[in-house]
C-alpha cells in the first residue's frame, strides 16, 4: 500500500516519479540495457521528447514490458500537462487573420476569404500542441493496459482519466486544515498524530473521502489491522465507487491473515473497476489462502472491436488524426469480422439491443469472442471454449481480458450481474 500526494508540474515531477518507482534491474534482464541507459540518460536531461521516442523504439521489440508501458505513461502525461502552456498560442481568439490580395483586401472574394480563414481555423485545432500530446498519452495507456498484465500504473491511469468520479470539491476549510495538518505528519511517518489530525477532518465533514481513507491508512502503518479494516469498511460503504478503499482492505485482510476476506474485497473491486493490480493482489490473497487461481488469460490479438470507434492513434500527416489499423494475426481475423456481423443489432456503445439470431449475449465483446472460438481450432482458445461451456464467458471477456475501449460493456454487466461475477471467481478455485 502507498500513500503520497500526486502534483503535477514541472518536468522535475516526472523525473521524481520516474525514478522513485522504477529501477533499472529489469532492463539490465532482458538486454535492453544500453538502450534503456539512453531513456534514463534523455530523464535525467529533462529531455522527455528524446526520450518518449527512445522507449517507443523499445516497446516495440518487447511489447510485454509492463514497466516499460508504465514508464512511457508518464513521460506521455508529462508532456501533456507542459504542452498545456503552449496552447494558448495557437487560441483563435488571440489570431487575427486577414486575407489580403496584391489588389488589395476590397479586391478578395467574401466567399473565398471565409473559406480559407476557416480552413486555417481548422488548421490550428488539429495542431494544437495539447491536443496532439493528448492523444499520445492516452494512446500509451491504450497500448500499456492491451500488450502487457502488469502495466499497473497505465491502468490506474486509465481509471483516472475515464472514470474516477471527483469527490472532495466542497470540504469545509476547517476540514481542510486539519487534513493538510495530518498529511504533514504522515508523510514524517508520525502516524499516530496524524491519525489525530484525519479524524478531526472527518469529524468536521463526515464526506471527506481522502480524510477517511487515510485515517484508515495511518491505523495500517501503525500496525493495528482491525481498526485499519474497520475505517476501510466504512469509507467503502460511502464511497462504492471508489476503489481504494476495497484496494486497501484487501492488503489489511492479508496483514491480519484473513486471507479469504482479502480475496472478497479484490473480487469486489472488480465490479468497480478491474484494475490490473487487483489481479495480482487476487492471485496473491489465493495464494495465501492455499489456492491458486484456475483462470488462464490469453493474449489478443487485436484492439476490441467498436462501433463507434472514437479512439484513435495520433499521426500527423497533413494534421489530420487518423485511425490505427492493425492487420489481424491468425484466427483473430474472425473476432474481427464479428463486427460486421452484430453491427447493425447493436448501439453505438457496443451493446446488442436488437433481437438477432446470431447471439444471446447482450454485447459486442463477448459475441465477437464467440464468434472467434467458433471458427478457430487452435488450442491456445480451448481456456475460452471451457469458459463458454461452464457458462462463464461473459465473465471471462469482459472482466477477466478487460480492456478500457470496451468499458461500457463491462459497466453494464458488473452492475447487472455482481452474484454471478462473485461466484465466478469462486468456482475457479483449485486447492495446492
């Protein structure tokens, strides 16, 4: 469990983080040393373009490097929070074009002249510095939570940037100075005061998510679990949609040897969001417990399919955005062709609403996965034939393989289907 402030700012802050919470051993592992030695040299020089085009370089030959993902999300957001400075530059309302001719301005056709001044308009949105860095982070944790199981902080990013629903914006400033007060002493590692302080915050706004989750957090640093347990429980029970406060449980359960509580909060974040940390923390409570996790992932193919495909993959080429298109390896050709298929029976989100004789699922995702077991003889798709026999392929789709570009999907089921999530997790239980 880790506690600390995230404020963004200058290119200092990425070079914090970057090196706070990576190491090189990883690199030096798998032989990308001198290569990575290049990313970290560009860090250390604040050099983020240089470096952001070093590690795409590195991804591309390894795409499973999680860390590496993780590492280019950062270096994506930092360069998206500093372009922000330069996109007033091109803001139309500090632009005055003119259009002038060597006859004179009288001389230029209204028409003519509104047509290019519109054009140069467009021109300028399309290059607007954060819109283009923009699209490259989100891209990164498109890319970072598709290719890799452990890109841990792509999707905690993602989380935040699509989901997170705001909360705190209107605490009293008493409560406010209580918790900067307690904040001070947390970070001094003074964790009784500042458990002092946390309380008073929520005392004086029993709503102050942050305030209560930390309270909890100081209780788990001092050692004592059950009351830590007690806090997370409460904060959970008022903020449902948070995932902290199930993320943290899980951790104090297993503190307390409570390995079968651990496993239950990680299964309830996943009706939450299925964080890519949740997995491991859920194969870890099993683990502890004396099961493993009977559930084997397989690698995609391909980007999900989507009606209404939104998402794109920055070039600039005649400042235009343009759609990724990635050819489909193999028998993931018919999880493609799936699409055109379902198209015309399902809404923009992908969600099947008009009666069909081709699937009983209610979503793209998992008809497109169906679609693809089908006409595939391959082994490497015999976990998801079992999953479709024991009735379960839903849950293995659209939780298990969770991608981001599908999360309407996922909402809808997780919200209409908790028990059967809950069971599923359950059944695929095998003792050591």
């Amino acid at each position: 469990m880790k506690h600390f402030l995230l404020k963004l700012g200058s290119g200092l802050f990425i070079l914090a983080l970057v090196f706070g919470t990576l190491n090189f051993s990883y690199a030096q592992k798998t032989g990308y040393e001198k290569k990575m030695k290049k990313v970290y040299d560009h860090l250390r020089k604040n050099e983020l373009d240089k470096a952001s085009e070093k590690l795409n370089k590195v991804l591309e030959e390894n795409p499973r490097y999680g860390k590496g993902w993780d590492l280019l999300a950062k270096i994506e957001l930092q360069r998206y929070e500093d372009s922000k400075r330069y996109s007033g530059v091109l803001n139309m309302d500090n632009i005055k074009i003119e259009v002038t001719s060597e006859e004179g301005a009288d001389s230029v056709d209204k028409a003519e002249s509104d047509s290019i001044v519109n054009s140069l308009q467009e021109l300028f949105k399309q290059i607007d510095p954060a819109k283009m860095r923009k699209e490259e982070y989100i891209n990164a944790l498109r890319k970072g939570t598709f290719y890799a199981d452990d890109a841990y902080y792509c999707s905690m990013l993602a989380r935040a940037e699509f989901v997170e629903v705001m909360v705190d914006t209107n605490v009293s400033p008493k409560a406010i100075k209580y918790y900067r007060t307690a904040e001070k002493h947390f970070i001094d590692k003074n964790f009784k005061k500042a458990a002092t302080f946390y309380l008073r915050a929520t005392e004086k706004d029993p709503d102050f998510f942050k305030a209560r989750l930390y309270l909890g957090d100081s209780y788990f640093f001092l050692g004592d679990y059950p009351y830590a347990i007690k806090i997370f429980n409460e904060c959970h029970e008022r903020f449902p949609h948070k995932m902290e406060p199930v993320k943290y449980l899980a951790d104090a359960y297993n503190k307390e040897g409570l390995h079968d509580k651990a496993r239950e909060a990680c299964v309830k974040s996943f009706l939450i969001y299925p964080d890519l940390s949740m997995f491991t923390k859920h194969e870890d409570a099993a683990y502890l417990g004396g099961y493993d996790v009977d559930i084997q992932r397989i690698y995609r193919g391909v980007f999900p399919n989507q009606i209404d495909d939104t998402t794109v993959s920055f070039t600039l080429e005649s400042s235009k955005l343009t759609v990724e298109e990635v050819e489909a390896p193999g028998d993931w050709a018919h999880y493609i062709r799936a699409k055109d298929k379902i198209k015309d029976f399902c809404d923009a989100k992908g969600m099947v609403v008009k009666p069909n004789d081709l699937t009983k699922s209610q979503y793209l995702e998992v008809y497109s996965w169906e679609n693809l077991i089908a006409n595939s003889s391959d082994p490497i798709f015999d976990e998801a034939k079992r999953m479709q026999m024991d009735g379960y392929l839903d849950c293995y789709v659209l939780i298990s393989h969770f991608h981001h570009d599908f999360y309407d999907q996922y909402a809808h089921f997780a919200a209409n289907n908790p028990d059967k999530v809950k069971t599923y997790f359950d059944k695929y239980l095998k003792s050591r």
